[in-house]
C-alpha cells in the first residue's frame, strides 16, 4: 500500500480551496496564500492573514514581518525552510483589516486539516487574532472569551482538537517589533522558550 507524503496531502487541500472555496475574498485576491515551509516541522507558526506582498507572491511572510520572523528563528537557530507558516485566511482582507467571522467560518476547515496533516509538535500564534482562535480551540464564539496577547505571550497551553492535544506557545506578532521596537527583546526571549521546548 503506498502512503500519501504530507507534501501531496496539502497540495490536495490547496486544490479544494482554488476549486471549492466560495468567499469575497477569494474573488479580490491576486493569489492564494496556502503555506510555506516543511510539511514534516516540529513547529507551525499560525498568523492571521496575508498582506499586499503575499497577496503578490502567493506566499506567507515574505514581507518585513517574515525578515523579522526570519531573524527570530536564526536566534535559535532554525530558518523558515525547517518550519511551516500558514495563515487563518488563505485571501488577502481589504486594506489589510482583520479577519471578519463569517471569513474565518470558511477558511477554519482549510487550516484545520493543514494542522492535521503537519501534526507539529508545538503550534506558534503570531500575534493576537491567531492566538485567541487557536486558544480557542477554533470555535470562533469563545474567541472573546480569551484573553489578550499581552497576557499570554511566552506560555506553554495545551489544545484539544479531536483526539489529538498540542502544545501552543503565542507570540506577539513578528511585525509588532517593527511597530514597537521595545517588543524585539520580548519576542527573543519568547523565542527561547520555543527553543527549550523543541530541546526537551
């Protein structure tokens, strides 16, 4: 019997999304952005949508937050390319606003599938949007329930999804620095824990 490698699996699933996804988006987009990276990682890291550059590309995290992204794991050093990044949106939103709950209703069952074929070791959020969804255990109503990123950055927690548990670590997002540089120190030190972590 010959067994499907994760890379066919997700060419599979970015399939269903061109051929079957219905939404907005998908319609003002340049481009699917599906993931990135080694479909055998330890870690995925899980941001919230793609931006102009990606939307171009057709890639996660090519802009200034994947350089910053990239910095960040050489500190531990990892690169990108032993990783995988993904997004909750697989379409670019409007002028770069946050997802809105009927976008993320269809795009959930993308990701989903992506965790279950990956299976990582550890699950990264990227900043708050991603982390309260994931922390969540993707049900989109208890998203208020969980609190913010400043809270939370930095912790090991546990998720449930089926029958499969996963660490989750959030992080502030890579293009927070950028924004608030007193930020850079904190995602390094966060980093840290994500190294500990794989080194158990």
């Amino acid at each position: 019997m010959t067994t499907v490698s994760k890379e066919k699996k997700l060419q599979v699933i970015a399939s269903d999304i061109k051929d079957n996804l219905v939404c907005p988006l998908k319609d003002a987009a340049t481009n699917l952005v599906f993931g990135k990276g080694n479909p055998n990682a330890s870690i995925l890291f899980i941001g919230e949508a793609p931006g102009a550059n990606e939307d171009k590309q057709g890639l996660p995290f090519v802009g200034a937050a994947g350089k910053n992204l990239n910095k960040l794991l050489n500190s531990i050093n990892l690169t990108l390319d032993e990783c995988y990044v993904a997004n909750i949106l697989k379409y670019r939103p409007p002028k770069n606003r946050p997802p809105q709950a009927d976008e993320m209703e269809r795009h959930v069952p993308y990701l989903l599938q992506q965790i279950d074929v990956i299976k990582p070791r550890v699950i990264v959020t990227l900043g708050n949007f991603s982390t309260k969804l994931v922390l969540a255990e993707f049900d989109i109503s208890k998203m208020k329930n969980i609190v913010g990123i400043s809270q939370l950055h930095g912790k090991i927690h546990e998720i449930k999804l089926g029958k499969e548990s996963y660490q989750v670590i959030p992080l502030y997002h890579p293009a927070a620095c950028i924004y608030n540089p007193k930020l850079r120190q904190t995602l390094l030190d966060d980093f840290q824990i994500i190294n500990r972590f794989l080194s158990r």
